[in-house]
C-alpha cells in the first residue's frame, strides 16, 4: 500500500473545513454586532423620548396649565430639541370638556439617525374636581380644583358651603 500523496489533499481537506467554520463564526458574529447595535440604538431612541416627555412633565407639575404658556408652544415647535447624544420633538394636545387628558407625544432619535427614531404617546390625567357647581341662595361657586394635593380645599369649600 502507497501513502504517498495522502498528506497534502488531508492538510487540504482540514484547512477546507476550518475555513468554513471561520467564514461562519465570523458571520454570526458580524449579524449579533449588527443587531446588538441596532438595539441599542432603538433604546437610545426610546430613552430620548422619554426624556421629552419627562421634561414637558416636569413644567406641567411646575404650572398645571404649562400646555396654554408660550414656552409649551415654543417647545412644540422646535423640531430637534437635543438632549445628550440625541434629539427629540413633542407635540402636546391640551385637554377639553370632552377629553380631559394632556397628551404628549414625544419621539426620540440618536444623533444623525433621524430613521432609527422611537414614538411614545402618554395621556395624563391628574387627579381632578372639575366644574363643581353649589346653589346656595341664587349664587353660584364654580370651584375647579385641578392636579392632587387640593382635596383639602374641596372638603373645607363644602363644609362652609354646610354651615350656612
């Protein structure tokens, strides 16, 4: 029996077969970079939308009616308000009689990835005792007690209101 020969298609064979499982491990490797980086950015997105919305929150505990000031519409209309490594935009819809609801949408994007952004949309309602009318000797008392904290003034208003 002739063995010469044998080695070298072998070594060929070997180098073959690593070579293809090195052309796999770095493809999986490639595509799980590629998609770790995407995550990221999609949670840097939504983390710059969340940072919109928490500062349009912040002026709304400030001053409960923050969305009728010109600072809530200069705010609205900026398009890329930037916040550490990104930007985001809100816009605001105020309450109504028929929706009492401040809704903010806020989207969030990292630097230059405008394509890549994230949207959130949050409807608040604080607790709230609207349009509270008492009759009491042909005079009327609108009382509109808004955003928590003020349940206290409510109970003393029907006390006194009680009294008389």
């Amino acid at each position: 029996m002739n063995n010469k020969g044998y080695a070298l298609p072998a070594v060929f064979i070997f180098l073959l077969v690593i070579s293809i499982l090195g052309t796999v491990a770095y493809d999986n490797a490639y595509r799980d970079i590629k998609e770790t980086d995407k995550e990221i950015k999609q949670e840097d997105s939504l983390y710059y939308a969340e940072a919109g919305f928490n500062r349009y929150l912040y002026f709304l505990n400030e001053n409960p009616k923050y969305y009728n000031t010109s600072d809530s519409t200069d705010m609205e209309n900026q398009t890329a308000i930037p916040f550490k490594d990104g930007f985001y935009n809100l816009e605001v819809t105020p309450p109504t009689m028929d929706n009492p609801y401040v809704t903010i949408v806020s989207t969030g994007w990292p630097d230059g990835k405008e394509n890549e952004s994230r949207t959130i949309e949050v409807k608040i309602k604080r607790r709230q005792f609207t349009n509270l009318y008492m009759e009491q000797e042909k005079k009327h008392y609108l009382m509109e007690h808004q955003y928590g904290g003020q349940m206290m003034m409510l109970l003393m208003a029907l006390f006194i209101q009680m009294a008389h």
